[in-house]
C-alpha cells in the first residue's frame, strides 16, 4: 500500500507486540479502519525467534499458559479462535508443568499438568497436604470463572451477582499468596513447592496478590502449557496474515514520535519520526506509559495526573537471557526437563531481594526446547535458554568498557549453577552461545532499563486494582488505551494477549457509541 493513499484510519495502534496485534484485529473485526505501526522490520516485539549457526532460538516464550486442547480449549485458545488465528499455527503440548530445584533445602520436584495428578504428587512429596492442596484448587477455580465473567462484561461488573456468585473470590481480593496458603493450613514445604511459578510474574508472595497468582496456576495446571512449533513468531506473522485479511495496514520501519492533540487535548492524529502525519481519533499504544507521556503525548495535553500516576509505579524485572545450541542431544546430556525452576531459596521474600543485585542473583527459569519437540534443532543437538531477572536497575551500573565481561560473568555463572543442580555437563557441549542483557531488551524493544515484565504487580498495583481503574485510566487522555506488558493485564505473552483483545474491544465500544 502506498503511504501517500491513505491519511485517517479510525485507530491507529502504536507497536506491533502481541498486545498491539491483538488490538488491531479487534478493531478490524469490529469493522473500523485501523493502522498497526512498527519501528522495526518484523511483528510481535519479544514475540520472535533468531538464528545462529544451526539452530533457531525463541527470543522469549517459555510456554503459553491457559490454552487447552483443540477439545477442551483454554482461555487464550479461545481468544486465538475469534481472532481467526489458531488454525494458522501448528501447536505443540508442553510435556510437564515444572521441574523445581532450591539450593538451599535441596528440593528436586518435577510436578505434573492436571489438578488430580499434581494434588498426589504434591502428596508425595508432603504428605499430609491434599487437603489445603484441594482447598487451594477449588478457591482457584473461583478466581478464574470471576475473572472470566470480568472479562465477559469488558471490566463492567455487576456487584450483587459478584457476591452471589464469586464471594471467595472477594474475600482472597486484598489478601496476598502467603497468607492465604497459611490460611488453608497448607504446610511449608508445599507452599515452597507450589509457589514456583512466582518469577513468571516477578513479585515475592508476600506482596503478590492471591488473585494473580492463583489465576496464573490454575491455567497452567488445569489447561497444560502449549507453544508454537515454529517458535513465538510463527503466532506473530500468524496475527501479520489475519490483519491483512482483514482488510487492515501495518507498516514496518514506522516509528511513531509524536502523539498529536487538538486545542481540546483531544487526540486528532499522529507523526511518524520521518514527518509522515496520520489522522485519527484513537490510538492504543502497545507501549510503556513512561513513554507515552514522558516523550510521546504533546506536552500541551500531558497533565499532572498522568505524570503522578505513571512516576508512582515501579518497573518490574529486567531481562538477561542466555542462549545455548548445544552440539549433543538431552538425552545425551541427561537433560530430562522442558522446564526448570532453580532458586538459591525457597524463600521468594529472600529470592526477590538477592535479585536486586546482579552479583547475588543466581535464579534462572531454564528450558529445554527439545524435551517438548525433539525436531526443533538438527539430529543429535538440542537448544536451551537460561532466562533471570534483576528488580533493580543494577546492570545500569555496569560500564560500557566493562559490558562484555559482565555479560560473560552472569552467562557462566548460569552454565555452572545448572550443572552443579542437574548433574548435566554443558559447558563442553556449547556449539553456538548468545546472550541478552537488559541493554538489549532496551534496545530492542525500547522498553525503560531492559524491563521485560513492565510495572511491578504488587499491593496498589496488583492485576484486581489495575482492572478496577480500566476506566479512569482511560479517562486520562481519552481516545488513548494501552495494550501489553504495560496495561491492565500486566506481563507475560497470555495477559498481553487479553489486554490487546480488551482494548480493542473497548476502542469499538468507544466508536460506538460516537456515532451514537
């Protein structure tokens, strides 16, 4: 399409990430002109894979989480189905749900997919826990059909039938993952066990809220973890294709600069880095809000408020990601797991906070792509990411004359912790090695200090608070919605999905009810 045919789209989505791509089919389907702009040359952001040498490594997806069977879809499944994507992807089963390893009390746990499958491993592992386990499900299947019927509704909830129906869920709201568990009696070692999953939305449980964390677990226990066989990118140009069916226009090299408003502060349009202008009336950004109001929005219409309440939040983890094609097999290697969990502690409070400096981190979700999908790397090779973060900006201290020897230190140190919990010799196995820092993520992305999980989940700022305010957040700047790691939803691929899906579908409602 010629830039120069068409000047006014009904929205215009900034950032073709997976919120971003989600949004801009929502739009189409609601049957709206939308353009789904992106700075650099390929779609989907994180969402993407590299090659080096023999093997094609996924940039960031571990597994997706609450997405089910053809037969008994999930969720994000099902989300994949309206949107007209899922059949264009070839989807693979995740063969486990984790393989827990802590240094400090030697667990070596590998737990199961399946409500009554993980409850009797759990048991075996600590017995006396079925029932607290059992409790702890049955409370979790609460939370998600709550949130199911919130999402139902676009976040417009009706509060008697929430009581009546969800009261719980209600009671859990203002309650965070450690006190609930105490409160179902349940015993520490299976807390330690059953709190694995916490660095997948990087708050410690005392702060986490239960709601969270148990929607997150009864997705993933309930509904197994699936992926793309061609790696996170073949969702990505699965949602490029569905766009254009849809009549809809993407342009890559496409940097939006400026978000522009009229004398009203209303939006009226936006300008691109090389002049270009677009008119429009609505934009979902699939972007930070510290750079949607900190450089993007005209400063005429950037209020207090807006600045109060993007500086009062706190960014979450930033990413440092290594990755490994390794010239023999995992059977060779004695690399039994898709998915491991290896923590210094047991203790998240603890863990969170060693995690604030780079020296003292030594977590890492680990994953071997091959125990999922032999064929994913050449006959007698197999591929792995070893994937931390760090809760502070501590890596903006490292120097550029000292950046390579940096990333080299956090990179061995990954190899050796793995092989001093595993028993599997790597090291001399390494074929091909390349490794992320938070500078990369940055740079790639554009995200503030490498940050991969955007704000902080934690008390005020927890997932519930953050769906409350869906409307007075889209009050600050109207005809201005947010998608992805950064809004309502906070991070991880299926929360960025939902959150793109949302504001999507609210912005159809926003246009209808102009014409009205």
């Amino acid at each position: 399409m010629d830039r120069q045919d068409i000047r006014h789209y009904d929205v215009v989505v900034i950032g073709a990430g997976n919120g971003g791509l989600t949004a801009a089919i929502r739009v189409l389907q609601g049957g709206y002109s939308c353009l789904l702009l992106e700075k650099h040359n390929l779609p989907g952001g994180f969402a993407t894979s590299f090659k080096r040498g023999r093997f094609e490594f996924e940039a960031s997806l571990h597994e997706l989480n609450d997405f089910g069977s053809p037969e008994e879809p999930g969720d994000i499944r099902t989300l994949f189905r309206s949107l007209g994507v899922e059949d264009k992807i070839d989807w693979i089963r995740i063969p486990e749900a984790y393989h827990l390893i802590t240094t400090d009390k030697k667990y070596d746990c590998e737990m199961p997919f399946g409500i009554d499958a993980f409850i009797d491993k759990m048991e075996e592992y600590v017995p006396g826990s079925r029932k607290s386990m059992t409790d702890f499900f049955d409370l979790c299947n609460e939370v998600r059909d709550a949130q199911t019927y919130s999402n139902s509704v676009n976040g417009n909830t009706d509060s008697d039938y929430m009581k009546s129906h969800f009261p719980n869920f209600i009671k859990a709201g203002s309650y965070s993952v450690n006190e609930v568990l105490e409160s179902l009696k349940m015993p520490q070692k299976a807390r330690d066990i059953l709190n694995a999953y916490w660095c997948y939305l990087g708050v410690d449980c005392d702060r986490m809220s239960f709601l969270h964390y148990g929607s997150m677990v009864i997705r993933y226990i309930t509904r197994d973890a699936w992926m793309p066989r061609m790696r996170s990118h073949e969702i990505s140009l699965a949602m490029d294709q569905r766009i254009r069916e849809l009549g809809g226009h993407i342009w890559y090299h496409s940097e939006a600069e400026t978000i522009l408003t009229d004398d009203n502060n209303a939006i009226r349009g936006v300008r691109l880095t090389d002049g270009t202008e677009i008119a429009t009336r609505h934009v979902i950004a699939n972007c930070s809000p510290h750079l949607v109001f900190g450089k993007m929005l005209e400063k005429k219409s950037v209020t207090e408020q807006m600045i109060r309440a993007t500086n009062s939040r706190t960014f979450a983890g930033r990413g440092f990601t290594l990755f490994l094609g390794l010239n023999k097999s995992a059977e060779e290697l004695g690399i039994k797991s898709h998915n491991y969990f290896i923590y210094d502690t047991a203790d998240t409070v603890r863990q969170y906070d060693l995690m604030r400096k780079v020296d003292t981190n030594h977590v890492q979700a680990t994953v071997c792509l091959n125990n999922a999908f032999p064929e994913c790397s050449p006959p007698g090779t197999c591929m792995m990411y070893f994937t931390t973060m760090f809760m502070s900006d501590d890596w903006g201290k490292v120097s550029e004359t000292e950046y390579f020897k940096a990333k080299d230190k956090v990179a061995d140190d990954m190899i050796r912790v793995f092989e001093r919990e595993t028993g599997c010799k790597i090291r001399d196995a390494i074929e091909e090695i390349a490794v992320a820092s938070p500078t990369t993520y940055a740079r790639y992305c554009g995200h503030p200090q490498g940050v991969i999980y955007g704000y902080e989940t934690a008390e005020w700022d927890s997932l519930m608070p953050r769906m409350m305010m869906m409307k007075e957040d889209a009050a600050l700047s109207p005809g201005l919605r947010f998608a992805g790691g950064y809004a309502m939803r906070s991070s991880g691929y299926s929360s960025s999905y939902v959150s793109g899906d949302l504001s999507g579908r609210q912005t159809v409602g926003d246009l209808k009810r102009e014409v009205k």
